[in-house]
C-alpha cells in the first residue's frame, strides 16, 4: 500500500474594491486530474490563505495535474508525479 502526499499553500483573494466587489462571493476549488483528463478528486478553498494536503489514496505511478479556478475561471496548473519503488 502506498501513499503520497502533496502540500499545497495558495492564496485566494478577492481583486478590486468598493461595493461592486463586496456583493460578488468568491469560491475556489482545485481539480486533480489524471494523465487522460479524468478528474479523480476535488477540493473546496476559501476565501483567503489556504493550505491543502493531497494524499494520493493508492492512486497508480503517473502524471497527473493540478489545477485552481477562483469563480469558475482557471488561475493555474501544476503537474505532480506519483513514483513506487
């Protein structure tokens, strides 16, 4: 049984200001993603700073992709390998 895991810190915060940006809720996630594209897991973020702990959950050796939206749009993609010995 194997297990990995990724610790990942990342910021979101709201842009602008006044009372325009004050009625808009900002929401966040990041999608992992396997080599073929298929999501296999999702995480919420809040408003803020956030830390997330990634554990593979057995997941096979591979490449996979990270990524975080704020709002729905994408912010950033990162990839992650996953190695057995």
């Amino acid at each position: 049984m194997y297990s990995t895991q990724l610790t990942h810190k990342c910021h979101l915060n709201r842009g602008g200001s006044g009372a325009r940006s004050i009625l808009h809720l900002l929401t966040g996630e990041i999608t992992v993603n396997d080599m073929y594209g298929k999501t296999i897991a999702n995480y919420k973020l809040l408003e803020g700073e956030n830390t997330l702990e990634i554990i593979n959950n057995n997941w096979a050796p591979g490449i996979y992709t990270y990524a975080m939206f704020a709002n729905g749009k994408l912010i950033e993609v990162k990839k992650m390998v996953i190695t057995h010995n």
